[in-house]
DNA sequence: GTCTATATTTCGATAGAC
DNA sequence: GTCTATCGAAATATAGAC
C-alpha cells in the first residue's frame, strides 16, 4: 500500500530498500489500475480524482504528485490501452486459412473483453464522447490495419473463398460484437437474470459467435 | 428563441400570446434536444448545465427553473429515448416470415442510429456506467422483447427456417453491429478520411449487414 | 516520497429585481 | 417567465511540514 512504507534512507539493506524509481513505477502501477477501473464506469467528466485515489488505496495528494493533473492521468490510461490492442491485431496475421484467421481474431477479440472489459469501456466512453484523445491512433494504426486487412479480404475474395462483402463492414459488426460483451456487460447481466456469464457459457457463446460470423461470410 | 420575447401582458391579441403552457413545452423541448446532443457527448458528469443552456440559447437560471436538477432533466432524456425504442421493437411482430422480420428489424435499428444518433449513445453510456437508470426498463420491457423474440425464433428453429444458434447470441449481435454506426460514428468517420456516410453509402451499409446477418443464420 | 491543510476553480442551484 | 448576480458545495490542485 501505497504511504505505508516509511523505509529511512538509513537503511541501506539493498534490497530492503526500493529505490525512488522503482517506488514511482509500483505506485503509478496501482494508480493506472485504479484508474482504469474508476474512468470506465464513470467517464473521464463523471469520475473525480478522489475516487480513484481511495480505491487506489493512495492519498489523493500522492496521486497529483505522480500525475499533476487528471487528464495526464486519463492519457496514461488511454496509451496503455491502446497498447493492448496493438497486440490483438497480431492474432490475424498468421494464418493463410480465412476461417482460422478471422476465427482466431474474434476469439482474441473476445477473450480481450473478458479480461479487460475497463480498456474497451474507456476506449468505447473515448469513440462516443468526439475521439478527441484516441483520434491520431485512430488515424494512424487502426486505419492501417483496417488496410491490411482489406487487401488480405480482396485476395479471399478474388480466390472464391469468402463472400462479396465490403470487408469494413464485416469487420465492424466484428468489432462491435466482440466489444458489446464488454461494453454492455451490465445490460447482459442484467438480461441474464442478474448473474454475468460464466466462463463455460462465455465459451460457448464465443463459438456461437465465431460461428455466426464465419456462416455470414459464406465460410464453410 | 427563449428569453428574448418580452410580449406583455396586455398586448391580449389571443393568436399573437402564447399561454404559460404552451411557453413551457415550447422551452422544454428546445432544452430537452439541447440536453439530448450535450449529455450523448459528455455522459451526465462530464456535461455542465451552463453548456446545456447556452446549446439551447437559454440562461442558465432558465434551465434550472424548467428542470431544477440536472439528474431531472437527465431522467427526460433517458424516458423519451427509452419510448423511441419501444417503437422499434413492433417492427418485428408484423412478418411471418424470418427473413421479412429479421430484415426489416435491422433496417428500423440502422435508420434509428442513424435519426437518433445521440439516443444511442446516452444509452450505451448509461449501460457502460452500470445502467443505473435504464436498469428497470431493461428488466422490463427489454427482457419482455426479447423473450418474445427468443420464442419465436424456437418456433423457426423447429420449422428448420433458420439455424441452431441461441437467439440472444444473435440478437446481441444485431444490437452491437446496428448501434455501432451510432455510438462509434466519430470512429467511423475518422476511418471514412473524415467524412460521414452519405446517404447513399449508408443505404447500401444498411443492406450489407441485412445481408450478413441473415446469411449468418442459413436464411436464403 | 508522504500527507494534512488549504488554496483555487468550477459547477449546480437560487435569490430577487424586472 | 426571464435573467443578473451570487451563494455554497464539490472537485482539482498545491503548499509546506514531515
């Protein structure tokens, strides 16, 4: 916990002692993650930076001492998200065979719902809210590899193995699939009697996707 | 515009004097689109009253003598969206047949995101913040919906019209993909070089998914 | 680096003249 | 019903002792 370690610059123990930097990087740490947490469920206006720094277990002043203002805060939060999409996108690469390729990607795709539901609120709070601070990644490495992926649809296509479909529109009823399960987790929920799903029904429910999306595109 | 029509109250011309009611509705409804468009793109704790009322062209002291809090004004705004689309949910009940219904529900939801963009996104954000608001109404009349639709899509599947797939996982599927093109417009766009979708691309969009989704099911 | 106390700003809400 | 001026609460941010 973060205030707690009240470690004397006496006590030269090497490693007992952390260093400065190693503390900033353990406690930005908790910060970010907290962050995360507190600005998907209440947006970058709604969520106050004394939230964040009670459930991130840190006084409120240690958190304007590691980020000086909240939207330094919000960008970190941001950049690290995008961050973990970057790695996503890899998934398509590999395979030669459509429906492995794009059966893969949705899985990974839903898989990174599950276990970082925050990143694809925050980024979806981003999107609704005018873009403003994800534009340029927009502009730049999503929009490239929405190009990528276009080229490799057309070469499918022209081989006769997926169907005649604009491929960004597949790809966004992709997007906006896997990313429901995140973004409208409490919707979901809520539909489910209250309880979210659990991991064999999300598995299942994973392959019903895959299922749904590889039939519309004539694979199989 | 409100505040600069100084009619007193002798110029008793009936036509020309509007009465308090009238006036009221009148302020209401301009205040209430204002608050629609301001709330879509700050969510409830990022948007200020002061913004509001300057969108409407209202003083401040205005709004808050029509709508003395802003979570009041807040809840209009969610109940008018939520009658919105209680209406889209009839276009489903009037076909017999998969394709007919499916179809034509996919066109009402794309044409809403596309009339009623910023409906969308208050609700995806309220969803997002945990559905405090929308809660009963997604216990309700939304669960009421989709149990409708998930026996009727059962007695399709037992006629062997459409394939074997949880009708919720598809439903969700037509929920993501139709709303996408309104809470991700901006991303959209930003990928589109900036632009928005003409109508003419938007229609041919609209009937690409229709083509995807009942593809997805084995219809046709 | 930590943390109490406080400064500063912003925002929701109201008083009171017209 | 309208609107200027303002209050009071809440939130961001900092000062300064430890």
């Amino acid at each position: 916990m973060a205030g707690k370690t009240k470690t004397k610059s006496k006590d030269s123990t090497a490693d007992k002692r952390r260093s400065k930097a190693a503390i900033r990087e353990e406690n930005e740490a908790l910060i970010l993650r907290a962050a995360e947490e507190i600005f998907a469920e209440k947006g970058f206006g709604g969520a106050t930076t004394a939230q964040i720094a009670e459930y991130a277990n840190v006084p409120k002043a240690n958190l304007h001492y590691y980020f000086p203002k909240k939207a330094d805060l919000y960008r970190r939060v941001i950049e690290d998200i995008c961050n973990a999409w970057l790695d996503a996108r890899n998934a398509f690469d590999i395979h030669d065979d459509p429906a492995a390729a794009i059966g893969g990607y949705i899985r990974v795709k839903m898989e990174l719902s599950r276990s970082r539901p925050h990143g694809s609120k925050i980024w979806a709070s981003e999107v609704i809210s005018g873009a403003g601070e994800v534009q340029e990644y927009i502009q730049t490495a999503v929009k490239e590899w929405l190009q990528d992926m276009e080229r490799q649809f057309k070469i499918w296509q022209d081989e006769g193995r997926i169907a005649q479909v604009t491929p960004r529109t597949f790809l966004f009823m992709v997007w906006a699939t896997t990313q429901h399960y995140a973004d409208f987790e409490s919707q979901i929920n809520l539909l489910n009697g209250g309880e979210p799903l659990d991991s064999e029904e999300y598995k299942k429910t994973t392959e019903e996707v895959v299922g749904l999306m590889l039939r519309s595109l004539n694979i199989k």
